[in-house]
C-alpha cells in the first residue's frame, strides 16, 4: 500500500502542476460549474420552476452545449444557435402553413417529406468549404426543425410548448455568455495574440539553437545515433516546440474566427479587422519556419560538412544567426507590449552580417580552405599508406570516408569490396569530400534566405501595427 | 432578368459541378435526411408513439447530434454519448441515495452543489491533453447528469421518465448508426488510405514541377513579379496542392481515430493496428515534403544560379528528379493495390542516379563552370567599359548585378551610388556571382537529402506492409 499511496501522491502531484501550468484552466473549470449551478437554481428554487414548468430543462442543455473555452468561441456557438433556430422556425411554420391546407390524411406524408428535404438539403448545403465553418448551425436547423414541427402534430398545445423551450433556450444562453464575459474571461483574442508573440520567440530559439547545434557539431553525432528513427527526431524539445509552430495553422485560424467574435475589450479596441493581419502574420512567420526546417534537414543531413571547414566560418554564421534572432525577439516585444518600432537599425545590422557571411562563404574561399584541407589529408593518407598493407589503408580509407558522409553508404561499400586502386579511391574521395564542402554552402544559403524572408516578416508586422494603430515608438 | 437568370443558371451549374465532384457528398446529404425520416415516423406512426409518449423527440436530438460523415466518426461519437451517459447515471443514482437520507430541507443544497461539483471535474478533465479527444463525452456526462438529477427532483415519475428516455436514445443511435453503415458507407479508413496515397502522387507531382521550373528558368520569371506578395506565393496550384499536405497532420490524425472505430470490412480486415502505420507513414511522407518545400525555396529565393550554370547540370538534376518521383509513384501505386513489391530497382536506379549527381556537381566542377563563365564576363565588361563612358558602364553593371541576384539590394545600391572603381565593383561581383553559384549547389543538395529521406519512407511503407499483410508480388 505504501507503494500505491507514493503513486497518488505522484498523481495528485502532477494534477497540481497541470492546473499551476495555466490558471485558466482552473477557471474555466470554475465556471463551468457556476453556470450549470446558476441555471439549476431555476429548477431548485420553487418560484421559477413553477413559471417555466419542465420546459427549463433545455436551459441546462443550451448551457452544457455552449459553453466553450474563449469568449469568442461561446459566442460564435450562440450565434449559430440562435440563427438556426431562427431558420428552423421560419421553414416550420410555413410547413405548418402548407399542412393546414392540406387533407388529414395527407399530413404525415407532408411533414415527413419535408423533414427528409431538410435534412438532406443542410446536409448537402454544409459541405459547401465556405460554410464549413458554420456546420453547428445547419445541426441546429436540422434537429430544431425537426421538434418544432413534430411537437406541433403531436401536442396538445405547440405554440406554448415551443415559446417556453425559446425563453428556456434564451435564458442558457444569457446565462453562458453571462458568466463566460464576466467571471475571469478568457479572450481568444488574448490567446491568439501571445500565441503569435510565443511563435516569434520560439523560431528565434530555433535558430540560435540550430545554428549553435551546427557549429559545434552536436548534429554529427546525433544523427549517426537516430537517423533511422523518425520517432527519434521528435524527442528533441527545441524540435518539438518548432514543430508546433509549424502545424499552428489550423489553431491560429481557429483563433481568428472566435476573436472576431468578441467585442472591442481592454488593450484590444478597434481591433474588428486586425484579427485577419494576425493570420497574415501568422502565415508569414511560418513561411520563415519553413526555412529553419530545411536547416535543421542540413544539421541531421546524412552529408556533414567537414567540422574544420565549419570552424572557418563559424564567427559570420553565429553572427548572421544572433542578429537575426535579435531582429525576431524586437519584433515579437513589439507586438507584445503593441507598439511600433523603427527596426531600421536592427534590420541594417542583420544585412551587413548577412553581407559579411554572403562575401566571406562565396566558392573560392570554400574552394581554398577545402583544397588546402584535402591535400593536407591525401598527404597524410599517403604517408600512412606506406606504412601499412594495402589492405588496412583500405580500411581507414573507408573509415574516413564514413565519417566525412554516410551517404550514399551502399555504394562506397561495393566500391570498398570491388577493391578499387587506391589512387582511384583518392580521387573519388576527393570529389565527395568537395561535395562534403558544398553542404556548409547550403546551410549559409539557407540562412542567407531565412533573412530574406524577414524583410517580409517586418513588413507584415508593420501593416499589422498600421492596422491595429499600435504606438509609435521613435 | 436576364442578367440574374444567367446568374442563377451559373450557380446552379457550381452546385451540380460541386456535387459530381464527390458523389459521397450528396449521398450523405440524402443518408441524413432518410435517417430523419425513419426517426420522425416513430412520431407521425401512431402505434410507435403511443408506446413511447412524447420522450421520443430524443431519438431525433440523438440522429441530429449523432449523425458525422464517415462510419468511424459516428460510431465513435455514439461511444461517448454511451459512456458519457453511464457515467452520468452512475453518479447520478450515487447522489440521488445520499439526498434520499438526509432531509428534505437539505436536499437542493447538496443537489446544487454536486452539479457545481460534477461541472467543474468534467471541465478540468477534459482540458487533460491525452483525454482531449473524448472533449464530446465529457460534455455528454455533464448534461446527461443535471438533467437526470433535476428530473428526479421535481417529476412525478422520474424512473419511468429516464427510461423511456434512455430507450428513446438508443433507438436514435440504432438507426444513426445503422442507417451509416447500411447505406452507401462512408468509412474513415478508406478516405485515409486515399488521402495518404494521393499525398505520394502529390509530393511527386510538386517535386518534378519543381526541379522542371527550375531548369527552365520559370521561377526567375515569376519571383521578380510575387517576391513581395506572400498571397501571390499561394495561387500557385502545384504549391496550393503542396501546401495541404503540409498542412496534412490534423486530418490525417482525425481520420486515423475514427478509423479505429470501424469494423473490420471489404478490403480492410485484420486492420486495426495498422491505422497507426498509416499515421507514421504520413509522417515520413510530410518530411520529405518539407524538403521539396525548401526545394521550392530555392525557386522563390531572391539569390539565383545564372541561367548557364543550371544548363550545364540540367540532365544529372533531372534524371535525380524523375527517377525519385518514379520511386514515390510505385510506392503509391504499392499502397493503392496493396501490394508489396521489392522497390530495390527502383532504389538503386536512384541512388545511382543522385550519385551521378553528387560526383558531377562537386566543387570542383562548379568552380570551373563559374570560373570561365565569369571570366568571359568580365572581358566583356571590361571591352564595352572601353567603348562607353564610365557612367554607363557602372549603369550596366549595376543592371547586370540586379539581374543575376536582387538580394541585398540596398547593399547594391549603395555600392553603386558611392561609385567605387569599376575594378573593386569587378571583384565584388566575381565575388558575389560566385555565391551565386552556390545556390545550385544548394538545390542540388536539397535533392540529395530529399532522396536520402526515401530510404527512411521506403521502410516505413515496408513496416506498413507487414502490418497491413500485403500481397508480396516478386
């Protein structure tokens, strides 16, 4: 039992830090219950029990049904309620219309042909991918429909039945939007905001982190231990968190529709059309993502630069990289504290490291640390070879070989088993390590085009500050 | 009139396209509104109804919320309302028993405050990242539980009540779920394994498009005119079809639950592990498109390779393309017929073919193409600078400049207006034609690297295979 009770405690622990983790969690969980509270009291105090009857029960539905995490969200659920029910009502009373003029006999027959158009036609109607987003309310339409006008065949008295059912469904929804505005809110547009600026920090860190991963060479060993393993690739938490930049899309859009939602509130006034720039921004910085994924590709690359070739470079890289990580943060704190900042100056900074790197990493200085490089090993190799057999210079060959570029490996093995003359060999090596030289080019060309992509990215945060009238800072 | 008869004539015509585009489309549309109907005919029938009084209606409530597009989906949203439901009653009958022996006068408060109770755990729960998806059940539990505790609480007959209603139910979830599997059945597994193969036609399809616009300069041509817009970047059709693959991991992940849900059926037995496969083969799959994404990089990217340069490495570049594109048809086609083939031809022709790459495009090859060309460039600036003016000679080079690599422009230009000696402006642009080079280099490398990750998406269609028990054709 002790070991049970050490795993409760575990358990319990990890609630505690769950909820610590966002406090928003805890009240909306808070309010949740408020509200069912609230709107059970209609039915547990005798007086308004007795004025809504049984009917009251659909408060409690309506409530469980809309209440949502955001404001934005409940709101936009309220909406879709309420214009279905709308729509439901105007269709079910021309019904009701056409099956008054119509025999007894023939009733039935009407109402079920038209409940069988219905729900085929908002079926086929929500597909539609502009309406797609609206598919709660087509439900609505469907099933509201579908009470109304079979309540109305089958009831002693329809018209009170169904305007109790409205008021009850009214006084949910009063009580859910009530209580979801005015007890601890949580704006999606609060949401989506920090979710950008976290999205500008965090490509910021990924860069840095690649860039310094590349250099000392943390990649090389890595890889040789999880390139099989896709799995693998997602242990690193750097990799995790940029892979959520990457797959924000959906959520980020998400946001957007409930923000638009919401009323003007707090820091956040005029802000009706900005939520639209707030997804520009979004999809630009993810383009800028993009391009820190392909230099990651370069750091678990199966070709490695030699690391010497990297040490040459590394102080125009590092800097390339720091500067335009700083660039992104300054940005980010913009938007954060929702102000406008000339970023000339840093934008000037980047483009001269980035001149600096484009002038120093051009072919011929590669060209030259890379044939001086060479030569020095082919020497060495030379050296070696008349020490030992042909054959374990074969070996080392292979060995070094493997080291420079794993890839393609099956067919330096056959060249290794064929026994090719070692001058071929050194030949071939030759070539491949140039090849080998070639991918820090890649990484450089890489980065050189991540920063062409910021001046897209300062673009559309200006537009953004134009649009959302950020402060302008000097 | 005529105008607006054209206009509806055009709509009717988006309407009828819209529909032959899927035919699923319109005959979920017509499943909803049969199941509807079959519903409703407990109430229009009068037998049917006098049995089950006016708690029928919730056979309807259940068909409208029930009701999803694939067989899985329903199936599983009918899970949670099932469990959603136990549960609630479980509780529900729990706290009924404590109200029953403590006093009358107590008993709303303990009413109340177990709804406040039961509302607030199921909203923190949910917000649990692993029990996200069961978001549905947990709103369920919720509604299911006020409603039968309020019920007990002020009806007459409250056992009869939640019966009747339980029963009413579970025949709208019969006929939701049977009406779903039935008639023409939309199963998730199917549109999973469709999506996933289309997804390897897709990610060939952009690959050879990419590489072809690349050698044909198409890119250069287009990147003056959209660099700027990153909306123009999306009208692109091949990249728009790229772009949901990119984008693919939420729809495949949702599919892949529902698919879970279906029973064994047609070509799909002894499956239920292997819709995980198709998740992780989708995985792989998005990581070689995320390399063809900075493929199309290099295409959009504001440094270019001169024109010559892609001539000469034209035939090496496009065999590596076809032959990797030939390699994901076969193993889409693999899929598609679920069959497994040995793909080692196929494999080895590309890997011969990217060497053939590699040791063409090494750094000496590259150096020595750049070198005359840039060589014979500069004699014939230097032949025309002798014929012209100065002035006009800086003109011309900063246009050539331009052409070859707009970026960094302002650095350019500065350059240009501070007139530097026409030799320094001759050094820096060797200098800069030379990085230019390097992009080739780049592109060539991204295609290397985008072929070794085939090795990984070959195995992963291998582990699929075996799980799945695939036919082995030799």
């Amino acid at each position: 039992t002790s070991t049970s009770r050490s795993q409760l405690t575990k358990f319990i622990g990890q609630v505690v830090e769950f909820a610590k983790e966002d406090a928003n969690r805890l009240s909306f969980a808070l309010k949740v219950g408020l509200a069912m509270l609230v709107v059970s009291l209609l039915v547990l105090v005798h007086r308004p029990f007795q004025a809504f009857g049984t009917n009251i029960i659909y408060s409690i539905l309506t409530v469980g049904i809309m209440f949502e995490y955001t404001v934005g969200a409940t709101l936009y659920r309220g909406f879709n309620r309420a214009i279905g029910s709308l729509l439901a009502g105007i269709f079910a009373v021309f019904v009701i219309g056409i099956t008054l003029s119509c025999g007894h006999l023939a009733k039935p027959y009407v109402i079920g042909f038209s409940i069988f158009l219905v729900g085929a036609a908002t079926s086929f109607i929500k597909q539609w991918p502009s309406l797609a987003s609206y598919e709660y309310g087509f439900r609505v339409t469907l099933f509201t429909y579908c009470l109304i006008v079979i309540s109305a065949y089958r009831m002693d008295n329809p018209v009170k039945t169904a305007v109790e059912r409205l008021y009850a469904i009214a006084i949910g929804a009063a009580v859910a939007v009530g209580i979801n505005v005015l007890v601890f809110p949580a704006w999606a547009g609060e949401q989506l905001h920090d979710e950008l600026v976290d999205g500008f920090y965090s490509v910021a860190e990924s860069l840095e982190d690649c860039v310094k991963k590349y250099l000392s060479g943390d990649g090389l060993i890595e890889q040789t231990e999880c390139c099989k393993m896709i799995d693998k690739f997602d242990d690193d938490p750097a990799y995790r968190k940029f892979r959520y930049i990457l797959n924000s899309s959906a959520r980020i859009d998400t946001l957007a529709i409930s923000a638009k939602w919401e009323p003007p509130h707090g820091r956040f006034k005029h802000y009706y059309h900005t939520w639209s720039e707030y997804v520009k921004v979004g999809a630009v910085l993810r383009h800028c993502a993009y391009e820190v994924m392909a230099l990651y590709g370069c750091l678990r690359s199966e070709i490695q630069a030699p690391h010497d070739l990297r040490i040459a470079f590394q102080k125009d890289l590092l800097e390339a990289a720091i500067d335009a990580a700083e660039l992104l943060r300054s940005l980010a704190s913009d938007i954060s504290n929702m102000k406008q900042s000339l970023q000339t100056s840093h934008l000037k900074r980047v483009h001269l490291s980035i001149d600096r790197l484009q002038s120093s990493i051009d072919l011929h200085s590669i060209y030259s640390v890379c044939e001086s490089d060479v030569s020095k090993k082919v020497e060495k190799a030379d050296a070696d070879a008349k020490l030992q057999t042909q054959y374990s210079y074969h070996e080392a060959m292979k060995k070094q070989q493997r080291r420079l570029y794993s890839w393609p490996s099956r067919v330096v093995d056959e060249l290794g088993e064929d026994g090719v003359e070692s001058g071929k060999l050194i030949a071939r090596m030759r070539a491949l390590e140039s090849t080998a030289a070639l991918s820090l080019a890649t990484f450089a060309l890489l980065l050189v085009e991540f920063v062409a992509r910021l001046d897209h990215l300062v673009d559309a945060v200006d537009e953004l500050a134009a649009t959302a009238k950020f402060k302008q800072v000097s």
